[in-house]
C-alpha cells in the first residue's frame, strides 16, 4: 500500500507580535474553513531559526505550503483569503 502524502502549510512567524498574531488567526480560520485536512505548523522563528533557513523563509509572517509539492510560499498578514489560496496553488488565477 503506497504511503499517504501529507497536508502541510507551515506558518513563520517572529514572536507573539500584532502581525504574527493576525497571522496566525487567519492561517487557522482558512485551514478551518477552505483547506479540509491540511495540518497547520506555527513556527516562531526566533526559537528555531534553521526551519526557516531550511524552507528558505526571508520574511515573515510567511505561510508556506510544504507538502505535498510543488513548495508554494505567501507572505503577510494572510488577510486576504483569495490571494492566500491563489499564492498556494488552491485556486485557479482567472484573469
């Protein structure tokens, strides 16, 4: 039986700031509401700094889908939940 991929978004953040924090709720109200299945990871930076050197994140708060490939990364606050899907590959761009 072939081994089941996983559904993972990683979210970088940079301690427990305003813009992490509103980071990390949108994160989670978007895996809540429109990514079924998917594990949501908060990594703060500032405790382990080689994740981020790993997944070659240069700005933060920054959310990157990790698995299953192709890597896709979006960065900011994550308020914007079409762009947010759009950046990581789960909607189409229709223009």
């Amino acid at each position: 039986m072939p081994e089941k991929t996983q559904n993972i978004l990683k979210l970088y953040v940079v301690g427990q700031t305003l813009i992490s924090m509103k980071a990390i709720q949108n994160a989670q109200g978007i895996c809540q509401n429109e990514l079924d299945g998917w594990q949501l990871d908060i990594i703060d930076v500032l405790e382990k700094p080689n994740l981020a050197l790993q997944d070659k994140v240069m700005a933060t708060p920054a959310l990157v889908k990790a698995e299953p490939p192709p890597a896709r990364r979006v960065v900011g606050d994550l308020s914007n939940r079409e762009l947010v899907l759009l950046g990581l590959g789960f909607l189409a761009d229709s223009r």
